[in-house]
C-alpha cells in the first residue's frame, strides 16, 4: 500500500487536473483530508485526523484544528464541485454500450440529515456530482424545488457536445414539476411511479392502481401516457409489469434465502402500518407490481434503465457500513452528529471526491487490460470475483503486500491525465457558505 506521503502527490495531482480549487495553496490543502480518507478509509474526524499527513510529530487537537481549517472551505460546496464532479465523472467514466449516460437521483438519512445526490452510474455504483442537504422532518414545500434545483445544477454544469443524459428514480420522487423540468432540459427519464398517482390514458384520467388488475403477471406493457393535466402535462409512457422473480446462483443458498424472507416479512409488516384505513391486502397487492413513467418507446428500454438505479443503493451502503457493515467510510454516524447543513455539504464533498478516485482505481484494478501481476492480485482477494468497483478500489489502496505500489502511481497519474483531457464544462464560483463546526471528538 502506498504511504500517505507517496499517496499525497498522487491525489494533488488529480485535483489539480480537476481544479478543484483556484489558487495552489487551496489545493494543495485540499488535498490533505482527500489522502487522509483514501487512507484512513473513514469519514469520521478520528480517523481523518490520524492519517492527515505531517512532517513534525502534531498533538491531536492541532490535527482537529487543521482538519476543520481543512473542510471549512468553500471547495467542498456542491455549488463549486458539481461542475468539476461532471466534468471527472465523463472522462474517467464512459457512456455504457448503447452510448447512453444514466444518472441516478435518490436520498440517504443520516440523522436528522436528508441527503439528496444525483450520481453517474458506472458499473454498478453511482458517482456523486450533486447534493443538497435538507433537516429531517423535510421543511414544508421544500422537497419539490431541491430536486429540481439539483437536476438543474448538474444541467447547468452539462458539456455542451455530450449525449443528454437519462435520469432514473424510485417512487418517492415523481411529480409534475421534476418531469416538466426534465422535458424542458431534453433530458430523457425514467421514474417510478405510485399506485396513487394518476395519469391519462387512452383520454381518461386513471389512478395507476386501477390499471394493475388489468395487467399481466409475469409480463410488461407499455401504452402512451401523459403525467399531469391540461397544457402543462407531460407525455410520456407507461410501463407496467411484474417480471418473473429471478435469484442469482449465487444467493441461492440457505442463508441467502433467510435474508431474503427475513426482508419480505419486514416490508410485510411495514406495508401493514401504512394509512390504516386502507386494506392492508390492497397495498401489499400492489407493491408487487412495478409501474414506470418513462420517455422510452418500449418496456425492455425502460426496465433497462430503471435498472441502473439500484447502483446508488449500493453507494451508500459504500459510504456507511460497506459491504459487511464495518468496511465503510462511516458517513451515517459522523453526518448525524453534525450541526449545520453546510457541514454536512462539505462532508459529502468530501465523500464524492474519495469515491471518484477509489472507483476509478477500482475499475483499472478489474479491467481486462490490467497487467498480469494486477490481475494475480486481484484474484487473491474474492473467489468469486463480485466486487464493485468501489471495493476494489479499498482493496488496493490497502493491499498490504506492496506489490501494487508502482501500479496505483501510474494509474492515478493516468487518471489526471485522462481529467485533464475531459470535456469542457461550464463553471460558477458560488457565494461563500456558513463556517463548519465541528462536534468535540470522542
């Protein structure tokens, strides 16, 4: 594994390609807690402040006050990374094979933190390149112009000369506003719709639950479909179906299928608490089926696409527990503890940067043309070879033996390069944001 002062030149010159800050100062002191993360492999101040580099023997509480001075920067706001988030995330990660880009619009709760992030989807996990933090409970009427307002943030930030992209997201976000605002950006989409929401078909207005008992188990159909009513509606198609549940060899053993039936029976019981009023038999009834509103002309496109969307699931599960629960980057416990949203912002800058440059390694770790003394390493550290990107990233940077050290060098160096090379992306230098306070250490 390479030492923080091997590994600090290497993640300088990353965000220096990236320009991650204006002036050479500012990024060369962001790159400080950028290393500490990739080397502590935590986001918890504890961790970040023991692997901050130094050349002297520094007390703990110096190494918190460097690594407040350190986040209290605007540099960490998505206002100013989103353009420099895009711009990394299209040249590190290309379109997939039907030359299309998805992005991925969902939430994490981290206390009484809702953290909103629209990610690229690349193999199965999702980059961030915009967030917005809200207070849980959501503030009233605040919900609706987040969301739009982070679609907006990352259109703004778009390369000119790019394919548009295609957003997918699960039932909590359809409204008319976010379609209405996606038409207007050309972008095409993919969201799950509710049983309650209505929609016209056919010339009639109908309730997305009335039509699942006309619908074919084990199979899809797609019928136009405008979202909304009069001259604001937006056309589209509707997707139904319930596709024939298929288990992976490999969660089909004993414990596998425990998980899964311990999983049913607690969203059974969650359904059964849910508008008390109501049938309990009718909700569980249609949280089987799937109904999707999309720009897609068929349901084999549109169920591709939403698809895409559970890569963000597991970035999350990447950022708090990881893939047993105590390999992650602890960003549930140390947001939950913070005060201000804007701390919270500056924390998930954080986290974006750590993840684009760890996946990255990841991906050239797992690629077909990796060299051969990678690839006799890489198949020490799974039988089976399902990693993510993300895990092999951790696995590498980590990897005690030292045999990748010369490999992670050159790769994150190919990675600035290739950057540096990236579209050009509009950029905006946001106003300066509130000072981060962060809580006493444990």
């Amino acid at each position: 594994m390479l030492s923080p002062n091997e590994l600090y030149p290497l993640v300088l010159g990353c965000l220096q390609a990236l320009g991650a800050a204006p002036q050479a100062t500012a990024t060369a002191a962001l790159a400080h807690p950028v290393t500490a993360l990739l080397t502590a492999q935590s986001l918890r101040p504890s961790a970040l402040m023991r692997a901050l580099l130094s050349p002297d023997g520094v007390p703990a509480r110096q190494r918190y006050k460097r690594l407040r001075r350190a986040l209290d920067r605007r540099w960490l706001t998505p206002a100013w990374l989103t353009p420099r988030l895009v711009r990394a995330a299209l040249a590190l990660a290309p379109p997939g094979r039907a030359g299309l880009t998805h992005l991925a619009l969902d939430s994490v709760r981290c206390g009484r933190w809702e953290i909103y992030t629209v990610g690229l989807v690349w193999h199965g996990r999702a980059l961030p390149v915009a967030w917005a933090v809200l207070p849980y409970p959501l503030p009233k009427g605040r919900f609706g112009p987040t969301v739009e307002a982070l679609v907006r943030a990352v259109a703004a930030a778009w390369p000119g000369g790019h394919a548009a992209p295609h957003l997918v997201a699960d039932r909590a976000f359809p409204s008319l506003r976010l379609f209405r605002a996606l038409r207007r950006l050309g972008w095409g989409f993919t969201v799950r719709v509710r049983a309650t929401d209505g929609v016209r078909v056919g010339g009639a207005r109908r309730v997305v639950r009335d039509l699942l008992a006309a619908a074919c188990p084990g199979g899809w159909t797609a019928r136009p479909a405008t979202f909304g009513s009069g001259p604001t509606a937006v056309p589209g198609t509707l997707v139904i179906g319930r596709g024939l549940e298929v288990i992976p060899a490999h969660q089909a053993g004993p414990a596998s299928l425990r998980e899964r039936g311990r999983r049913r029976a607690g969203r059974e019981r969650h359904l059964a608490t849910k508008k008390a009023g109501r049938s309990g038999d009718g909700l569980r009834a249609a949280d089987r089926w799937v109904a999707l509103f999309t720009t897609h002309p068929g349901w084999r496109a549109a169920t591709t696409s939403y698809g895409r969307r559970w890569a963000i699931e597991g970035s999350y599960r990447d950022a708090q527990g990881g893939w047993d629960g105590r390999h992650g980057w602890d960003l549930e416990p140390t947001a939950a503890r913070l005060r201000a949203a804007g701390e919270v912002e500056a924390l998930v800058g954080l986290w974006a940067l750590g993840a684009l440059l760890q996946s990255y390694l990841g991906d050239r770790a797992g690629a077909a043309d990796a060299p051969t003394a990678v690839r006799a390493v890489v198949a020490q550290w799974t039988t089976t070879g399902r990693l993510s990107v993300w895990a092999r990233g951790k696995l590498a940077l980590v990897e005690p033996s030292g045999r990748l050290r010369a490999w992670l060098a050159e790769t994150l160096a190919d990675g600035a390069r290739c950057i540096a090379a990236g579209p050009i992306c509009p950029t905006a230098v946001p106003a300066a944001v509130d000072p981060i306070t962060w809580p006493e250490a444990a």
